[in-house]
C-alpha cells in the first residue's frame, strides 16, 4: 500500500507539470495572453497572432504540420533581392558544396550556428548587423527568407513574451534594411 502511496505522491505531480508544460508550450494557449503586450489580434483554429510592428504589418501562425511558428511579414523589397539566413549546417547541405552567395560577417560564434546568404551582400551586411545578430543569438534556431515582397521566419513556436518581442523586433530591423 505504501508503494502504491508514494508512486501516485510522484506519478500525479509529474504528469501534472508536464500538462502544464504542454499547455504553456502550445501557442493556443500561451498566444491569447501574449496578444495584449505586443497589442495584436489573436486568432484560433489554427492559432495565429496578426498586428503592426514598428511600422510592418506582421502575421504569425502555427503550422501544426511542421511544428513551427511562421512570421510573415509586409515588405516591398528591391527588384532581384535575395537574403537566406538558417542553421548553418542544414543551409549548406541544401546549397551544396559551394554557396557563392555567403556573407561573411566576421562575427565567428555567429557564423558556427548560422549562414547568411544575399544577393546582393550589402544587403544582408547592413540587415544583419551586431545588434539584430545578437537578437537572433537569443532565440530559437530560426530560418529567414526574403525575397522580393516575401519575408517569411521559421522558427520553434515562441511562447514568451520577451522572445516575441524580439523575434519581432528581428523581423522589423531586417524589414527595414531591404525596403
């Protein structure tokens, strides 16, 4: 009877802990309350948060597929205009042995997670610069892609409010650099 006793004492708390990180963790449940502080409209079914940041119009979606949060955000990017940013080993498996568009920012612990590939360089030099490095340091693995006027994030579903923000804050500094 004791054992029964002390299993249940350490079954019931577990599993209720990992309800609670599973709920906290899905972005139907942890977006509605993130909606007021960044002042966005919350939508369900599926979950997505859709408002204006720093000027730029911003949706961002759960894709219950892949597992992912995806920003889309508004930009009139120039004509030709191509800037890739991911994990460095999956970007370089998918470009191939030589990638003739890599940036090289001279930032070496950034260049061991990520890539960055743009067309025009310049481009990617002046949206990536030490303070949006930095940002994109603090998140979760993230994939970038803007061209023309698409510009797309792709990234683990944020569930913190100070995340968001930056993962806004991101996306608005980069929209910025290629409008």
């Amino acid at each position: 009877m004791e054992i029964v006793i002390i299993i249940l004492g350490v079954a019931i708390p577990f599993a209720f802990w990992q309800w609670r990180e599973a709920k906290a963790k899905n972005p139907s449940s942890a977006w509605p309350e993130l909606a007021p502080a960044v002042e966005f409209k919350f939508e369900d079914k599926p979950a997505r948060l859709s408002g204006n940041w720093k000027g730029h119009n911003m949706r961002l979606s759960y894709d219950e597929n892949s597992g992912e949060a995806i920003l889309q955000v508004g930009v009139r990017g120039r004509q030709g205009m191509r800037i890739e940013l991911g994990p460095k080993a999956i970007l370089e498996k998918e470009a191939g042995m030589i990638v003739h568009d890599r940036v090289d920012l001279g930032d070496r612990q950034f260049e061991e997670r990520y890539l960055l590939r743009s067309t025009p360089k310049e481009i990617g030099e002046s949206a990536f610069d030490p303070n949006v490095r930095q940002k994109v340091a603090n998140l979760p693995d993230m994939r970038i892609l803007a061209q023309g006027e698409t510009f797309v994030v792709r990234t683990d579903p944020v569930t913190d409010g100070d995340h968001l923000r930056e993962l806004l804050d991101v996306a608005a500094s980069v929209a910025d650099s290629i409008s």
